[in-house]
C-alpha cells in the first residue's frame, strides 16, 4: 500500500513470507468476529444509550409523508422530538397539551377502534381496554398522557413506557422490552389521514399495544423476546424482530375457533382489524422456526398470519427458540435492581 500527500509518496512493499502470514491469520481474524458480542445495555439508565438513535421519521419526515408540506405539524415533530431526547430514564414524562385538530384526529380513531374491538381483539385485550377510561382518562376527546399510562401499566405487569422521538434500531427497541420498557411515540399522524399511518403514532402505541401490557401473560412474552435479544448476533435479531412482527404487531390468537386479534399494528388499523379475522385473510399456525423467516410487507394488508394458541403457549415456544441463538452467555433480568444479569459471559467483555 502507499499512504500520499502533495509533498511526498512512501511505498512500502509487502514480501511473499509477510503476505502468507497474513493469509494464516485471516481465518483467526474472521472466526474472533463471529464471536465478537455486541453491545447491550445491562442496566436501566443505558437505554438513554439507546434509546435515542433514531433511524427513520422523528423529527425529519420524508417526501411521501402526508405531513412533509405542513410546516405546522413539522413544527410539533420538531417539538415532540425534542421532549424525547431530553428525556432520561426514571424522569417523569412530560404532560402535554394536544391541539384541536389532534385531539379530533384522535377522536376518529378511537370511534373506529372502540366499535370493532367486542368482536374482532382478542379476550385478553377486551379484560384490559375498559379499565384504562377511569384509570388513564381513555375518552374520545382526550389523548391519555404517557406518563399516567407507564404509572398504571408499572402498577399492573411492571411494564413502562419511555418517550422516543421516531424508529429506532430493532437491536435497541428490543433490548428496551428486556426491561420491561416499552419506547412510545407521543406525536399523532398527520389530519389529513386519520385512518393511516407510514410509522407508529400516539394512536397505534395507546389503543394498540398498551392495553395488552397489563396483561401478565402477554407482557412476558414481550420481555422474552427483548432477553433473547441480548447480545445475539445481527442475523438473529433481525430473525428476532420478524419474530415481534407476527406476534406483538400483527399477531392473532384463536378462541372458540375463531381468530382474534391481539397485535397492535392490527388493533390500531381502521382497515386491517376487520380483513385479518375475514374470510380473505391466510393464516398458519404459530411456529418461530417459520415466523423468522417469512418475509412481510411494512405497508398495506398482511399478505399472511400466524395464530397462536394463547400467550403461554407463545412463550413456551419462544423460550424453547431461543435457546437455538448461538451466544456463550445467557442472560436474566432481575427486577430489584432493573438490571441484566449475565452468567458465563466472555471474558473482556
């Protein structure tokens, strides 16, 4: 190789012997990569770490965003972005004021939702979702505030909710729900489609998956995906984050014999609450080995669903799949503390 600048040109030749020994080390260099362990938070405050990379969305919409060209609403992107990169962990969730139009994007969504929910969400969603109008001021002409929501939802499952500004990476999402941390966005989608949205909203985050996480069941399904998470290798969590697809967004269970919905990207859907329990929606048993490698659309109808049993059952699968990801160490999360503890992990790490 020749390293230059405008002054002077060294060249430094490579002989046969120091190219050959460079060729023997290559395979130790690979195999010492394929065992490097990436990092993960170990205890609670690290997902300050974390929990601010956003890779998509926040406060930068793109062209295709109902709301690219409405400097008002960018405007309270910027806002709400900004609450959440200041936020850190254990602080109290700032209370906000949300603008009419808002709170009556708010309202058609909730209308919709709360009509199909006796007859298409599952049991366990139906147990959870009338207790939230007293406890956290669900109604149609009020968006919840965050912080009272992560206040009852810590009460019931130990479960909480953290602000984020807009997608983060799947590695840190997942290691958040090792914690029992759920990252929520507190902005809504844009008026003008109310009955749509390219990327999580307040409606999606509030009406779709916090009424589950009061249940115990679902909530430590939700955590075990987060710990097998840990420290797995970017293959396994991408395998991991196909895995929370088909469960925790676009999941459904059967009951009676008839499949309902318990995933929120299908809770929160104005459209696709009433396709997936229809007579056009396909579905497949629930089954990691198959749900990891099944390729899914991020926008329109699910071409395909997985149906679970019941969240127990789900959990005793995930477990078992876990222990397939190939990782020297294992790890457990102890609630006293709000960390993770590791056992047989790596020397240097």
């Amino acid at each position: 190789p020749q390293k230059m600048n405008k002054d002077f040109c060294l060249v430094f030749t490579v002989t046969d012997e120091v190219q050959n020994l460079i060729n023997a080390l290559e395979p130790l260099k690979v195999q010492s990569e394929s065992h490097c362990t990436p990092w993960f938070p170990r205890c609670i405050q690290d997902l300050d770490i974390s929990c601010n990379n956003v890779i998509k969305y926040g406060d930068q919409l793109t062209p295709d965003h109902a709301g690219y060209g409405d400097p008002v609403y960018r405007e309270r992107r910027r806002y709400f972005a900004s609450i959440a990169n200041n936020y850190r962990q254990g602080e109290h969730i700032p209370r906000l004021e949300y603008t009419k139009e808002e709170l009556d994007t708010w309202k058609v969504i909730f209308n919709h939702q709360s009509k199909l929910y006796p007859a298409h969400a599952c049991k366990e969603y139906n147990e959870q979702f009338p207790a939230l109008f007293s406890a956290c001021h669900y109604r149609e002409d009020n968006i919840p505030q965050v912080e009272d929501v992560s206040q009852y939802l810590k009460s019931r499952t130990g479960y909480q909710l953290r602000p984020v500004a807009g997608w983060i990476h799947s590695r840190d999402f997942l290691a958040a729900l090792a914690f029992r941390v759920f990252p929520t966005t507190q902005y809504i989608r844009h008026h003008s489609k109310p009955k749509y949205t390219p990327e999580p909203d307040v409606c999606h985050e509030l009406m779709g998956h916090v009424p589950l996480f009061a249940n115990a069941s679902f909530a430590q399904f939700s955590q075990e995906i987060g710990l097998a998470s840990l420290g797995a290798s970017n293959e396994w969590v991408e395998k991991l984050s196909s895995l929370y697809w088909f469960t925790i967004e676009f999941g459904l269970c059967m009951e009676n014999g008839q499949p309902k919905a318990y995933g929120a990207g299908l809770l929160s859907s104005c459209e696709e609450l009433s396709f997936c329990v229809s007579d056009q929606a396909k579905y497949e048993e629930f089954d990691c080995t198959r749900a990891v490698l099944q390729s899914y659309p991020t926008s329109g109808l699910q071409p395909l669903y997985f149906v679970a049993k019941s969240f127990d059952d789900m959990t005793q699968k995930l477990c078992e799949f876990a222990k397939t990801i190939p990782k020297p160490f294992t790890v457990t999360y102890d609630p006293a503390t709000q960390g993770i503890q590791v056992v047989d992990m790596p020397c240097g790490y």
